[in-house]
C-alpha cells in the first residue's frame, strides 16, 4: 500500500473486522494453515528477500539468516505446540467452591496493528506476526520506511499470499503511522526505540488499546578476570559488531574488572582483525548503517574518550569501522543514550559494586551481560539489578531460545513475546467459572439472620 491509499485505512480495518466476526480465525486448523502459508511464502521469496536486506543494511548473507530468515524455526515451534496452547486449562478451586469447576479459555483480541523497525527489518515484523497468527487475529503490519527495500518485499508477500481482510500490509512514512495510531485497535505491537514507544502508548490510551513495546537502552556488559578470554572475547565481538552494532540488545558498553583490562582490548583487537580483516570497509561480512541520519548521530559519538580501536568512517558508504573508545565517563554522550552502532565504549571498575552502582543509576536495560565462571558473582549480578533479560558467558545468543520470553522491563519496553509468551501477548486469558445444581446452599442469600457466624468462619 502506497502513501497515496492512507485514506483507504480505515476500510482495511472495517473489513478485517468483518472477517474477523465469522469466527474463522478461531479455528485451529485454520491457523495453522496460515502459519504454513508464511513459511512457505518465505521460503518462496528468500532471495528477494535477501536481496532487500543487503540494499538496506549490506547484510552479510549468513547474518540474514540467522537473524532474519531463521525466523522460519519459530513458525514450526508455533505449529507444533499451538494445539496445547488453544486448549483450555483447568484452574483449581479452593474447597468452599466445592461445587463449582474452573477453566481458562484463551482467545484471540481481534484487530492488532504490528509497528517494525529498520535494524531486523524482516524478522521483528514476522516473529510478532507469527505470535498473532497462533492466537487467531487478524493483524495490520506497518514495516520501517526507513529499510524501504525490505518494507517493500514485506508488502509484496503479504500481499500475494493472504487476503487483506485477514492480514494487510500498510507502507509509509510517518503520515502512514500517525493514520494508523488514529484508529482503534485490539492490540499494538511495537519495536523501537523509547521516544516513539511513548508516543505509541499516548496514542492508545485514546482507546485503552493494550501495548507491548519492545524498545532498547544501553544493555552493559560485566567482564569478570574468573573467564575463559578467548571465547568472551569472540562472542563480545560477534554480539556487539553484527548488523555494525544496530541490535537492541547489543553490548552497549563494557564494564571491566581492572585487572583484565588490557588483555580485553588486546583480544577485542586481535578479534575485530580475525573477524574482518586489516580494513573492514572491504570485507564481505561487515554491514552498514542504515542512513545518514544516524551516521551524523554515531560520528559525534567518535569525539568522546579516546579511540583505541577503528574509528575510520566514510560517509558515502555510511561506514564506520568497528570501534572500542576508553576513559570515557558516564557524562559523555556516548553514554548517555543507546549507541546503535558499531562503537563500543570500555569502562575499568576495582570492585563489581561499583559496575553494579553504574548499571543501576541507569534506565532498566533489555539486556544485560555478564562473563564469569564464579557462581556467586553471577547469584549476586542477577540479585542485584534488573533488566529485560540476562545472559551469561555470551551475548545477544538469549534471543534465539523460542522457550525464553523476550522483553524489557521500564525504559527497555512493556510486555514480552517469542514462543508460548508471543501467543499469549495476542491472547485474551478468559476466565470461566461453572457451578453445579446438585447442591445449592443457602447461606449466601437473604435473609442474612444469623448467618454472620458461619461467613466468618468460612472466610476466617
């Protein structure tokens, strides 16, 4: 859908509400057969698909799938499982409801509108997607203009493989979106950074429209001397530098025991060479930021601390190599808000309370990571902050575990999904409580005389 159609929104929503009345979608077999449908449009398009995400970001292939593409496995984890999560549970009661049984029906909410980003373009549209097919709604995606190669193959597979009235593409820029949040819906699913999120949740107060935002911040990076360095130092490289840093969930800063810290960077350099090459801006495996904009935005971000590592950039090819930046201080703009990039910025702490004392002076982050083999280092860091998630001795690798809900906590967003959990954020948990008529007691009805003593008991 072109910008020029944005008046013909509100008869999308109108007829997907329509379809949405005849009870189809509440049928399981049918779901099911959508969700095969996706699958196999995906399969079907994967070279165009492949070929938008490189004019986007320059995707390196083998990063399109495996955090685009591989997408797919969360299809058949909902396939295999959705009959369980249709059915209803049974919720027990206590004994003074001796006679009554209780059930929990889940059912789908309706219309839910889907808001992507530009960094995963192609995987944060279909995975919530993929959430509301399992719960039987009908759903309206809004892609990012800003990966307009990949919000245009996005409209072009829906388009051709499911009717409008069920699921429907909108294609836009902000005129589109703010069309969008002027209607009514059962749901909204976002995936952005925490300014628009807010923007997001003022405009469905208007209707009491439920949100999950799943939004970033700065997730840090706990780097303990008890550690294998050699692995900690490849996977710090390969979380934080993949997609060139534009992950919400990247490392976004380091904090280093002092001890260690020299080995650290002398890994990070050796790596970032292994990984790369001696110029990054000619290997096939290094990606680029997506538009101006924020190239001018990480750039600025060069001009705090010292650069240590990379720092080149080009601007006609919105390149900046991979960078690590020390003696910053937590004043510096780099660490003021969510980096997005490939800069990464290394902080040396002497005792943990004092990395932890960091952290928590902060927004709650989407992630946070922590590298040691000591147990209670790890009991006392999960203890003693809070984020969306954690992961242990490796990074950004959480995401990937269909059976782990994903989300943030505060500033981090609202709600989670992935697995059983994104099936439940597009389900309604309807309660049912049925009684008998073989015994009907009176001690509920009136005339209450002397029934006080029995209804103390019983609640006492």
């Amino acid at each position: 859908m072109i910008t020029t159609e944005l008046s013909k929104i509100g008869e999308i929503i109108q007829n997907q509400r329509e379809f949405f009345k005849t009870g189809k979608t509440k049928d399981v077999t049918f779901r099911i057969e959508q969700l095969k449908n996706l699958k196999q449009a995906i399969i079907e398009h994967e070279q165009a698909i492949v070929e938008a995400l490189k004019a986007d970001l320059h995707k390196p292939e083998l990063e399109i799938y495996i955090t685009e593409i591989g997408v797919t496995k969360e299809i058949d984890y909902a396939i295999k499982h959705i009959n369980t999560w249709t059915k209803p549970k049974k919720a027990a009661v206590s004994f003074d409801f001796f006679s009554y049984s209780a059930k929990i029906y889940p059912e789908p909410l309706g219309i839910v509108l889907i808001i992507g980003p530009w960094n995963y373009p192609f995987q944060l549209i279909i995975s919530p997607l993929i959430g509301a097919i399992a719960a039987g709604n009908c759903a309206i995606i809004k892609p990012s203009e800003i990966a307009s190669h990949t919000s245009g193959v996005i409209a072009k597979i829906i388009a051709k493989h499911f009717d409008p009235a069920y699921i429907a593409v909108v294609e836009g820029d902000v005129e589109a979106s703010q069309k969008l949040l002027a209607e009514k819906f059962d749901h909204i699913f976002f995936t952005g950074g925490t300014a628009i999120g807010k923007i997001i949740m003022a405009a469905a107060a208007k209707y009491l429209t439920p949100v999950t935002l799943e939004l970033g911040g700065k997730s840090p990076c706990i780097v303990d001397t008890n550690i294998n360095l050699e692995h900690t130092v490849r996977r710090i490289t390969w979380g934080k530098f993949i997609n060139a840093g534009q992950t919400c969930i990247a490392p976004d800063y380091i904090l280093v025991n002092k001890k260690i810290k020299k080995d650290l960077i002398y890994g990070l350099k050796k790596c970032l060479k292994e990984f790369y090459g001696d110029n990054p801006i000619s290997s096939p495996d290094y990606a680029r930021i997506i538009s101006q904009k924020h190239f001018d935005r990480l750039i600025n971000f060069l001009k705090d601390g010292e650069v240590i590592i990379g720092g080149e950039n080009q601007s006609s090819e919105r390149y900046i190599a991979p960078t690590v930046i020390d003696n910053v201080s937590s004043e510096d703009s780099v660490m003021q808000e969510e980096i997005f990039g490939p800069i990464l910025p290394i902080i040396e702490y002497t005792d943990v309370a004092e990395a932890i004392a960091l952290i928590n002076s902060r927004p709650k982050p989407l992630a946070l990571y922590l590298f040691s083999q000591n147990k209670n280092l790890q009991k006392r860091v999960l203890q003693e902050t809070s984020s969306g998630g954690v992961c242990i001795n490796d990074t950004v690798m959480q995401v990937g575990v269909s059976s782990l809900p994903f989300g943030g906590v505060g500033d981090s967003g609202i709600g989670n999904y992935h697995g059983k959990a994104s099936f439940d954020t597009f389900s309604h948990n309807k309660s049912v409580l049925q009684n008998s008529f073989w015994l009907d007691l009176k001690w509920r009805y009136a005339p209450y005389e002397g029934k006080l003593p029995l209804i103390k008991k019983l609640l006492g």
